[in-house]
C-alpha cells in the first residue's frame, strides 16, 4: 500500500492593503505622512504578485523565507512611500515570516545593516536572503488575521521604530 501524500501547507500572502496598512503603522509613529503615488501604488500590488510566485516549487519553510526577503528586499529598496520604507520592509516582513509559523529578530544589528544597505543600493536580495535564512526561527504560528499580526509588530517594536525614523 502506498503512503497517503502529506498534504501541501500553504503559504499565507500579504496583499497590496496591509503594505499600505504596515507603512500607515510605523510612520504614525513619528507623526509623518502616509503617502504614495499612483504609480508607486501599482508597483507596489505587482510585487505582490511576485512575492506569491516566487518560490512555489520549494519546500514550505524554504518558500517562506525566500518570499519574504524578496518582500523586505523589494520594499526597502523600492522606496514606494515618501516615508519609512526600511521600516515598513522590517514590519512587513516580519508580519509575513508570523503568519506563516517563523519569526526573526527586526532589531538585529546584521539585519537592520543589510536592510539599509539594500535601501542604498549596496547590498543585494542573496545577501539579505543570506542573512535573514541565519535569523529565522521556526516556531508556532499565531493564525490570526493580517491586521493584529501587523499590530503586534509594530507595537513590540515601537522605539525601535520610531528611532529608525530619525
């Protein structure tokens, strides 16, 4: 008798409104402006796309963390709001890595580095891949919705943050 397949788990996606939810979190935090354009708006939904494509072919943990280096890879260096993008690259990704049962260290002082230099152009998506893969733990994931996922991250983390803005 052949084993019964292990069914595939799947991989919960951040969508186009809570990136815009992440960066209205953490700039409020300083009192800056929540803005994008149009364009960076559109921008913004096709790495969406991309993110849920990447990766499909890999093991679920694999899968996870590739996906979401490529989102804080693409965010922090994408600068689709006016402000706090590094910031919102670090909520979102952790936001990402929480719903789908990893964690990660945003204040690591390796990680923050590299999340910067991305958003200066010196650092690229396999450095950060590279070390985020050291930093991400496996753990048991609180399935709760986006919202409060976001919510926690950014309040677990509000000096870090709000620092980071000046």
């Amino acid at each position: 008798m052949a084993p019964t397949p292990v069914a595939k788990k799947t991989i919960h996606h951040v969508d186009f409104e809570t990136l815009v939810e992440v960066n209205k979190a953490v700039v409020d935090l300083t009192k800056e402006k929540h803005e994008y354009s149009n364009a960076d708006g559109k921008k913004l939904k096709t790495l969406v796309v991309e993110v849920e494509q990447r990766a499909d072919d890999q093991e679920f943990g694999e899968a996870v963390t590739e996906k979401a280096a490529l989102l804080v890879y693409d965010i922090a260096r994408g600068q689709y709001f006016h402000a706090g993008n590094k910031r919102t690259a670090l909520v979102a990704g952790l936001a990402f890595l929480s719903k789908n049962g990893h964690s990660i260290d945003i204040e690591d002082g390796e990680f923050v580095a590299t999340v910067d230099k991305v958003g200066i152009a010196a650092a690229d998506l396999d450095d950060l891949h590279a070390v985020m893969q050291d930093l991400v733990s496996k753990g048991r994931a609180e399935r709760r919705a986006w919202a409060s996922v976001v919510k926690q991250a950014v309040e677990e983390h509000r000096e870090f943050l709000t620092k980071l803005a000046s």
